[in-house]
C-alpha cells in the first residue's frame, strides 16, 4: 500500500474541508468534517490508483515523508542560522 502526504484544510466557500492528495494530480475529496475529508480522500487515493493502474499510467513513489523532512530540517537551520535574541 502506498503512503501519500494528504493536506487537509478548511474552505469557507465550501463551507467544509477539503482533502488533497499533493503528489496525485487532481485527487481531492470532501467532508463535513476533517474525519469525513479524511475517510473520502482514502477511497480517492484507491480509485485514482485504481484508475492509473489500468490506464497504464506511471504511479508516483510517495515523497510525503522526505517533503516534511527535508521542510522541517530547513527551519532548523534556519533557527540555527539566526543571531541570539533575533525575532524576540
């Protein structure tokens, strides 16, 4: 099974949460709530799998997990980078 980073935010104009999978080109869902979001972008995932599988299209390799890594070590070396007492 694969493992994709999914976002999860709130859209006023929708008045509910939207789910997106970044590294799967236009699969999204929506909920009601972020659990309803969160359970529909599941069954998207699968489908668009599904989809590109007998389509023959490529599937992406998740990089979700090297993403965030690679984000969070730039903020620590960004904090690292600042003089003492900088921003407080």
């Amino acid at each position: 099974m694969y493992k994709y980073a999914i976002e999860i935010f709130y859209s006023e104009e929708d008045e509910g949460y939207i789910a997106v999978v970044p590294e799967l080109a236009g699969c999204s869902a929506f909920g009601e709530t972020e659990e309803a979001a969160l359970k529909e972008i599941m069954t998207a995932i699968e489908l668009w799998l599904e989809t590109a599988e007998k389509e023959g299209r490529e599937i992406p390799q998740p990089v979700g997990k090297e993403l965030l890594r690679a984000i969070v070590d730039e903020k620590i070396a960004f904090r690292s980078a600042r003089p003492q007492g900088a921003g407080t």
